[in-house]
C-alpha cells in the first residue's frame, strides 16, 4: 500500500512526493522500489467497490479474504519506507524538508542541492551535478549511505559514523571533518574519474582506533589532508599511533597526496611527519604527530595500502606536504 504526499517545496519549482511503502519486516531485503498509483498493481482492490470482491460472485461472498488475518502485536505491522522524490530539475531539498520518517531521497536528474541531519538513511543525487551535505549542524551523523550518481558532485558530510559516501561517475570532490572516532568506520569511494577527497582528521590521543577507509577508485585522485589538534584524556604511550586514514586503492603511478600543514590550529611548529614503512613491511604509512595540550605527542598514521604502482617511485614523488 502506498501513501503519497505532494510536498511544494520552495525553490524546487516543482511538486515533491514522500511516498509511504508499506514491506513486510520478515522479508530479508526490505523493498525501496518506488511505484506510482496504477502501475503494477494487478489484483488490486478497487476503491469504488467499497471493500466488496471485485471478482465473480461465487455466492454468499462478502469479499473479506479469510487468510487476511489482523496482526497479534504491533511487531508484525508492516513497516513504513519512506521515499522522498525530487523532480527532474535542479532541486533545492533543505534539512528541514526531511525529517526522521524518510528513508530514501530520490533527487532525479538535474543538478540537485541536498542536506539533511538525519541518521539512518539513503541518499541519492543521480544524474547531474549534485550538491550533497550532511550534519552540517550536528555533531555525528550515522549510518548514512550517500551516493552522487552520474556527474560531478560534491558531497560534504562532518562526523560521519558507519556511513558511505560515494561519488559516482564523474570528477567528484568528498569533502569529511572526522572529529571524532567509534567502532563504526566509515568508507569513502570516488567512483570513476579524477577525484579529490579532501579530509580534515583529528588526531586522537588513545589508539587503536578506527578511522576512514577511502577508495579513490579509477583515475587520477588527490587526497588533500588536513589535521585537527589531539583530544582525549591523555597520551597511552602502550597504545601505539591511532589509524586515522587507510587509503585502500592508493596508486602512486597516477595518485597524489597533499599533507597540509599550514594552518593547523593550535599545533604550529609541533606538527610533524614522518614517511616509513608498515610494522609488515608490505605498504608505507604516514606518520602525524602532535603535542597536545599536556605536552604529551600524540601521533596518528595513515597507512596508503598495498600500493600497487610502478616500481621504484620515492615517497616525494606522489606525497607533497604543505607547511606555509
């Protein structure tokens, strides 16, 4: 059953739907299809016949179907998916049009403009050059699938926690403050072209812990990074380095890395950087250390993947660091 609700929503010149479909909790994949009123519903109810059987009497049929049966509890109601549309122009969707009912945004071809702060949902810009931020005004945002489509977009989320952010076709740009860390890690994917992930990472006192995955996937990608200054309680020297970054698909034959440092606040000449080897000795990392407000260093480390590039190429040939 569907319900549908025409939203005119400022600046999208054009009507908006929520739609409300109902799917069975039980089923394993619950179902986000979009359907309108008369497509594929064969066998269903007519309205006009005012709940009585739309089919050929067989005698003393009151139209009640007898394997209809009225949920015990509330936990076997089906559920509402909730789907917000745009339209095929270039829509302008604002935080405040989604609220915690909506599950999916469909924005549709055009170059859309999406926000929203809220957790526990999927984010489709399609086709177009669109404009995708979350938690602008919130300090995490979780489980988030956000998902730009053919086109060039930009998508900026802060705080993302168990989220995905990813690209799409086209020379995307993904822009992350990470301020915080959980055991939900969040992963990032370019999609096909000449990507830039640009990611502003605090660097934790206390390690291990989990941070971004990034897949800057084919083409030529540059990661820019940037750093905040280190929270927590204080330095546990037992610890080890905090990973804050893994760069999966790093390609030093066609990608780059730009470590900038110069305008670290609160860190100045204290930042430093170091290039090695993994403890494994299979991949490089990038060693970030800090002095926190105790004096202590704290360090994080970003660790570039099995690299996969042409032999013989030296860290400064695809690491650039930035300090004025």
């Amino acid at each position: 059953m569907f319900t549908i609700i025409a939203l005119s929503l400022l600046g999208i010149g054009a009507s908006a739907f929520i739609i409300d479909e109902f799917v069975n909790d039980d089923d394993d994949e619950p179902a986000r299809d979009v359907s309108t009123p008369g497509e594929g519903d064969d066998g269903a109810q007519d309205p006009s016949t005012d709940g009585e059987d739309s089919g050929e009497d067989s005698g003393g049929d009151t139209g009640e179907d007898p394997g209809d049966v009225p949920p015990e509890d509330e936990s076997d109601m089906p559920v509402a998916d909730t789907v917000f549309m745009g339209t095929d122009g270039d829509d302008t969707i604002a935080a405040e049009d989604i609220d915690a009912r909506v599950e999916t945004v469909e924005a549709g071809d055009g170059n859309d403009s999406i926000a929203t702060q809220v957790n526990n949902i999927d984010i489709l810009g399609q086709d177009g050059n669109d404009t995708i931020t979350i938690g602008e005004d919130q300090p995490i945002v979780y489980n988030v699938n956000a998902d730009g489509g053919a086109g060039d977009d930009v998508i900026t989320a802060r705080d993302p926690s168990a989220s995905l952010l990813r690209g799409g076709d086209g020379n995307d740009e993904i822009n992350v403050q990470q301020e915080s860390y959980d055991e939900e890690f969040t992963r990032l994917e370019g999609g096909d072209g000449d990507d830039r992930l640009n990611l502003d990472l605090a660097v934790p006192d206390q390690g291990p812990q989990i941070g971004l995955q990034a897949y800057g996937g084919d083409g030529a990608d540059t990661y820019t990074l940037t750093f905040m200054p280190a929270y927590g309680d204080g330095a546990d020297e037992d610890a080890g380095p905090a990973r804050i970054l893994d760069l999966r698909d790093f390609d030093p034959a066609e990608d780059q890395i730009v470590i900038d440092l110069s305008d670290t606040a609160g860190s100045g000449d204290a930042v430093e950087t170091e290039i090695r080897d993994s403890e494994d000795g299979d991949t490089l990392e990038i060693v970030v250390s800090f002095l926190n407000e105790a004096g202590d260093s704290v360090s994080g480390t970003i660790n570039l993947g099995a690299l996969t590039g042409t032999p013989g190429l030296a860290p400064q040939d695809f690491i650039s660091i930035v300090t004025a």
